[in-house]
C-alpha cells in the first residue's frame, strides 16, 4: 500500500536535503531565535539543533513536520520544494505508477485531505449521478451508477447529491439538462420539488399529500400537467424519496393546482 513516507522517499530520493537543515536555520533566525530557544520548544537539547542545521542528522518525517508546524510553514516550503518543483515530482511519480497503484495513490491523498495534520484544507467532492431524472425512465439512485465531482462554489450547503433534469415538466424552476443539488434528510413542505423514485423510474417533481393521503407529484409546468403523478394510499404502489431539490427559495403550487 502507498503511504506518505513511500511519496516522501519518492521526492527525498531527487532532493538536496542541505536545503531542509538550512530553510530550518534561516527560519530560526528569521524569528530570532537562539538555538537554546528553539531547542526548549521543540523538545530538544541546543547540541541537537545544531546538529540538525548542520545536517549532521537525519530527521524523520514527523520532526520535519513538527519543524514546519513551528515555523507556521507549509511542510513543501521548509522541504525547499516550491509548488511548481512539486507538483513536477508528484507527476513523475505518478507516471511511474500502474493503473491499480494511481488509484491507491489517489485514494491515500484523499485520506491525507480529511486529515489535519497533513492538509490545508479539506477536498470535498459532490456524488453526480448519472441516472437523468424527470419523465425519464431510468434504475433508482443507489448503487454506483455515479461519478465522484469537486465541490465548487455552485454546490449548496446541505447538498448530498446531484443529478441532472431530462424534460420540461419542472420550468421554470429547472431547465431541461440542468443539475440539481439534492439533499436526502430534508424534508419536504408543501410543493417543494424533491427526487421521488415511482415504480422503478426517477422523477423529479413538486411534492403535495391532500387530506385523503394521496401522494401527489407535480409537474412545474402548467404544459405538462398530464406528466404528473397521483399515488392514492391505498394504490400498492412503490414511492420513494431520494431527497430535497436545493433551489433556494420557495415554490408556488403549480397554476392548474
């Protein structure tokens, strides 16, 4: 299994070390420091910095990122490896790498984001289900028929998921091809738009339940009433509720309602 000490050999094999002991020097005094001081907070004797800043001594990944912690340094700047020079070591690891070992090394990466010891900030990623809903007719939204997208700025809070509206029964709200953001434990008001899973097909509709218990979902579209949908309690048959469309703001009961 690839791990950070495997990656950091990778990178420690091309690398001058020099440049670790002197960054840990120049930033000693760039905070004047005497090797006394820095020796009391790091845990050390003074004899042991000097030896460090002589690179007399090799320190293992968790002193130099002990080092970097107390410089308030990025790790990849006390090791002299600026982002271009980096990312250039990273790539030719990566191209050393089979298929089975990139997708490990990707895996591992995105362990080391959730991690704080080792991450600036978290990567977040959205699930894209690929399954199209509205009219559609399409499996339900579960298993692994999805793509793992980065979090953009366009992803609300609270989104658990997204997937993307074939047909028009939804506008004006939501377009034909667009993505929506869904959340799975919100709970729905009053004709709020959510992801309903009928009888083996995907649809997106407003969400109503009359005094009688029958389910109704609702086409946006005054155009497309008749791709509504009418689930009396005592039908048989299966609904479920794959969550909250995310739109930001409250829905109107359809004009024909």
């Amino acid at each position: 299994m690839l791990n950070l000490i495997h990656v950091c050999a990778t990178i420690g094999a091309v690398m001058k070390m020099e440049k670790l002991y002197s960054n840990i020097r120049v930033n000693r005094k760039s905070l004047h420091l005497t090797q006394q001081e820095l020796a009391e907070r790091m845990g050390y004797e003074r004899s042991s910095i000097a030896k460090i800043e002589r690179g007399d001594v090799d320190l293992p990944l968790s002193k130099i990122r002990a080092f970097a912690e107390q410089f308030e340094l990025p790790l990849s700047e006390l090791l002299g490896l600026g982002t271009a020079e980096a990312q250039r070591e990273i790539d030719l690891l990566y191209d050393a790498l089979n298929a089975e070992g990139r997708s490990e090394l990707v895996r591992y990466g995105q362990k080391l984001s959730r991690n704080e010891a080792f991450s600036r900030h978290a990567l977040r990623y959205i699930r894209h289900y690929t399954t199209a809903a509205a009219a559609g007719y399409a499996a339900p939204i579960e298993g692994e028929d999805y793509e793992l997208l980065p979090w953009g700025d366009d992803v609300p809070d609270g989104a658990d998921y997204c997937i993307d509206i074939d047909g028009d029964s939804m506008e004006p709200y939501i377009r034909s091809g667009q993505r929506v953001y869904v959340a799975r434990d919100e709970s729905l008001k009053d004709f709020d738009a959510g992801i309903f899973f009928v009888d083996g097909d995907v649809y997106c509709k407003q969400w109503h339940r009359d005094s009688e218990g029958t389910t109704h979902l609702l086409s946006a579209n005054p155009e497309r009433e008749d791709a509504s949908l009418h689930i009396a309690a005592d039908s048989g048959q299966n609904v479920v509720f794959f969550g909250k469309v995310l739109l930001g703001k409250k829905l109107s009961a359809p004009a024909y309602w």
